[in-house]
C-alpha cells in the first residue's frame, strides 16, 4: 500500500508559545495553568475519555468508590507540548516534529496498541497498515491530537467527533491515495450501511482481561491483567454492527464487565467469510438457548474461546480471577452476577441485528 502525500502535524503558535513557557526538565512533565489554549479541551489533555466511563453512575468507580484523580491512569495523559514535541540535545530543550512520528511516542501511553503489533508480528498477521510502513501519525493528527476547542467526554462520542480518522477519510475519499472502497463487492452490497468496516476487517480484539485492581493499587503498576486476542464481539453502535471489545475487572471480589466498541488496529485487507459470522459456532450456541463461554478457567489456565462472538449479554459466560502473587489466578469464590457497563456509546446487538446472524447465508 504506497502512501502519498503525508500529512504533517499542525502545531499553532498557541501551542509553541505553550513549550516556550513550560520549559521541562529530564524526569517531569509540567503543568501549564498559566496559559488557556484549545489544547487544554483536547482528550489528549483532559483525560476525559477514561474518567467519563469510569466515574459514570454505573462505572466501576460504583465498585471502588476511589475517585479517578486518586488513580494512577490519569498520569498518561498530556499536560504540555513536551511529552511529544520536547528533545534533549546536551543540555538544552529543543521542539520537534520528528518526535511525533516515531511510534513510540505514541506507544509509551497507548500500550493496548502496543502489544497488538507485538501479538500481531509474532502470528505474521500484522495490522496491514503498520505492515506497509504506515505510523500513528499518518491517520491520527490535528484534532485527533491536540483537540479543536471543543471539550468532549470520549474519543467514541458521536457528535462532535472525538477522533476524526476514518477508513471513508482514505478509502472512499481518498484522502490520500489508497485502495478505493468497492460497492459492489458483494459482502459491501450486502451489508450496506448497517456494517461497520471493522466488523470484517479487524482481525481480533486485543483485550486486557481481568484487570485486578486489588493488585494494581497494591503495586502502583499496570500490567496486572491478562492479555489475549482470541475472539472479537460484535456490538451495535450508532446503529452498526461494529468491532467491540470487554473488559472485567475485579476489585474485593466483586466482579465487573464494561462492553464498549472498540477498534484495534489489527486490519487485514481480506475481510472476513459468511460463515465466520453468520451461523458460527457462538451464534448456533445462543439459539440452543445455550451460554457461550468467552472465557473459561481450566487446569489452572484461562481457556479463551477463538473467533467471532455477538454481544447478548445474558447469553455471554466470563470467568472473574484473583490474582495471588506474581502470577498465580485463581477463580473468584463469589456467586453474585457481575455489574454490566456499556461504555463508549456501545449497545447490545438488537434483535434484527442477531437474527441477521442467524440467516443461512450460503
């Protein structure tokens, strides 16, 4: 896939004057109370995207009862230009744009991404942009990263856009030249506007399981879940079935699950067949009447089930672990049916939705 016509970053004289004022030394970044700029509205800035959800009425806060300010994820989030823009050269502070289009500089806050491309590498089933030498910054830039002045409560919030990139941007309006987008491709005729791309093209959901949280407050560190990328839900948002993840999480025994869309970036340029989503194995489960176990615990090894799931909730079966040690999981000894989110703006599939996965489709 041969990129044309790069982007480049837009950085405003608001902006520059920002790192100007807020010099940074080796080992912190600053805080710029002194100086209001769009910046300051941007999910990038606020961190609005993860404290949102997490402190929503029905939000895992409802479990902990431990404010979003008191947690250790608030500090990824970018108070200044010099996180991305700031390099050291002796001892003088310079800016730069090269730095943001390194990847990892994107990757040192985004690590779900992170250990996509590792999964994703190791299976020789890498993101087919990231494959043909594409990086964040080829998609994602202006108001994607330094916002647009309007505050905003999630990257997935509809109207205004949190993020702005799109596979239409490329593919249809060819924004940069790309592979265009074919109607009458049969599985496109098909699904018309009721599918969204990532429900075919995204090859599978890169989850961080089971978040213990008794053991990430204990230790200050992240990493306390178990990663996987087995299985991919299906999920309504905005009215399209869309690419969707979940995440549990346990904190005191208690047990939590936040459905939500979510697109990794793991595309590949073959869609997916018929079969692996119409009549699949979940689906002919779910008609039986049956529970389908997307997560199972046996011989002491979480079991993850492989492929493509519909999100029903009370048709979906979670195993919830407590983690003893550094790296022993154990089930939870609790009865009590975990508390349900849906986060994002994500819905559970209707019920047109789900019978359309029904439908001999051969």
């Amino acid at each position: 896939m041969k990129r044309i016509g790069k982007k480049v970053m837009v950085v405003t004289s608001a902006l520059v004057l920002l790192l100007v004022m807020c010099p940074e030394s080796n080992s912190t970044e600053p805080e710029c109370p002194c100086l209001l700029s769009f910046y300051n509205q941007s999910l990038h800035f606020t961190g609005n995207g993860m404290r949102y959800w997490y402190e929503e009425p029905n939000g895992f806060m409802s479990i902990t009862n431990i404010p979003y300010n008191n947690l250790g994820c608030k500090t990824c989030h970018v108070k200044s230009c010099d996180r991305c823009h700031a390099v050291q050269d002796g001892s003088a502070m310079h800016f730069s744009q090269k730095k943001t289009k390194d990847m990892n500089t994107c990757l040192q806050c985004h690590t779900r991404a992170k250990l996509t491309f590792k999964y994703g590498k190791a299976a020789d089933n890498l993101d087919v942009h990231i494959a043909s030498g594409f990086v964040c910054a080829d998609c994602h830039y202006q108001g994607d990263v330094h916002g647009d002045g309007r505050s905003k409560p999630s990257m997935r919030h509809p109207s205004p856009n949190g993020v702005s990139a799109t596979c239409q941007g490329c593919h249809i309006d060819q924004k940069t030249e790309s592979p265009e987008f074919d109607r009458d491709t049969p599985s496109h005729s098909a699904h018309g506007e009721k599918l969204h791309c990532s429900a075919c093209h995204v090859n599978n959901t890169m989850a961080c399981y089971n978040c213990h949280f008794d053991s990430a407050l204990k230790t200050g560190k992240k990493g306390n879940f178990i990663p996987m990328n087995d299985w991919l839900l299906l999920i309504n948002y905005n009215g399209q079935v869309t690419s969707g993840s979940a995440m549990t999480l346990v904190y005191q025994n208690k047990k939590f699950i936040a459905y939500c869309p979510y697109f990794t970036h793991s595309i590949s340029t073959q869609g997916r067949s018929c079969e692996q989503c119409h009549q699949n194995k979940a689906v002919r489960e779910m008609v039986k009447g049956n529970k389908v176990t997307v997560v199972d615990f046996k011989d002491g090894k979480v079991v993850p089930w492989k492929g493509v799931v519909p999100v029903v909730p009370d048709k979906l079966q979670w195993v919830y672990l407590n983690k003893i040690g550094e790296n022993k999981w154990v089930p939870v000894k609790n009865d009590k049916k975990a508390k349900v989110q849906f986060a994002a703006y994500g819905k559970p599939l209707t019920k047109e939705q789900f019978e359309k996965l029904t439908k001999d489709v051969k």
